[in-house]
C-alpha cells in the first residue's frame, strides 16, 4: 500500500532525482538533448525551458536524426 501511495504523491526526493537525470542528460547531450529546441530556441545541450518537459517538436527532430553518443567519445572530446 505505501508503495502505491508513494507513485501516487510524489517525494521531494523523487522530484529531486527526476531534475538530475534530466540535468545530466543535457550536459552530455544523451537522446533528445543532442538537438536544439525549435520551440523555446534552447541550442543542444540545454534543457527546455518547459520544467520537467521536452517539447515535442524536440523529440520529433531527436528522432528523425538519433545521433548515438557513447560516453568514451564524449571524454575524449573534452580533453581536446
């Protein structure tokens, strides 16, 4: 029952770890933060101006072109 309650209401803690993994994926530029946003003109690797959203014309251009990063060519980028 408590498992079901905490789906339901959200924690703080939940909350704080969705915007983490949301964070983390723009500043390494992982799935539909690899493109720039045609609605809120954010460039890649930025978040969406919508909290805790991506547009869909993001998704839409993400999916058209997925571009597979890996995390060695990321590393290795920044050392450059």
């Amino acid at each position: 029952m408590i498992a079901l309650l905490s789906a339901v209401i959200p924690s703080p803690a939940a909350d704080a770890a969705h915007d983490a993994a949301h964070e983390t994926a723009a500043r390494f530029r992982h799935g539909v933060y690899s493109v720039p946003c045609k609605t809120c003109h954010v460039p890649a690797g930025v978040l969406c101006l919508a909290r805790r959203s991506v547009h869909a014309a993001r998704r839409e251009l993400y999916r058209q072109n997925p571009k597979p990063n890996g995390l060695v060519p990321l590393l290795m980028a920044r050392g450059r």
